[in-house]
C-alpha cells in the first residue's frame, strides 16, 4: 500500500512539474462560461500556456473571416498536435478540443464564411 502510494504521488509530481497553467481570467479557450470552464479544467496537467496560444490563434483565424471553418479547425488542429506534452494531454484532452471546434466552430465563425 505505501508503495502505491508512492507511485502515485512521484507520477503526481511529474505531471505537476511539466504542467504550465494560464490564470483563469486570461484563458481563452472556450466559447462561453461552460465550455471555458470544462476546457480549463480538463488541461489542468497539460501545457495551458501553448493550449491558450492555440486557441488565441483559432479565435484569430474565426474573426478574420477570410479562411473557411475547415481551414481554421485544421490550422488549430495541426497547433495543438505540435505541443509536447504527456500522454494523457496528447492523446484525450488535445484531440477532444479539435473534435469540439469541428463540431461547433461553425456557430462561432463569421457568419458569412459559415
């Protein structure tokens, strides 16, 4: 039992060490007050600050309104997947912010591109 637990608490330490958050009221992933929440919440362990850049970007790439939706998304798509993180970030939190934006970016781009 101590040595679960001290498994856990080193792999706890790790992920703490590699994760960089953003403050809450600078984070710009999200469309609204739920999803933001559940974004920020969800890439808690994860590199927030390149997370924020990407988004910053998409948000960007949406109000230019001079790209389609599809180029957007890819565009974001391509910046999360360049971000160096752990396994979990990379392979659940990342690609579920992708799909999010493929799925309901087209409420939030320029409605003449939409």
């Amino acid at each position: 039992m101590i040595l679960v637990r001290t498994v856990w608490n080193f792999l706890f330490l790790v992920i703490c060490a590699y994760s960089q958050l953003v403050p809450y009221e600078d984070f710009r992933c999200g469309s609204g007050a739920l999803s933001t929440s559940i974004s920020y919440t969800s890439s808690y362990f994860c590199d927030q600050i390149q997370l924020n850049q990407c988004c910053m970007y998409h948000d960007l790439c949406y109000a230019a309104c001079n790209l389609p939706q599809m180029e957007c998304d890819n565009q974001f798509c391509a910046c999360l997947a360049s971000i160096i993180s752990n396994p979990f970030c990379q392979s659940i939190v990342y690609p579920a912010h992708c799909n999010f934006v493929r799925l309901f970016g087209n409420l939030f781009i320029c409605p003449m591109m939409g």
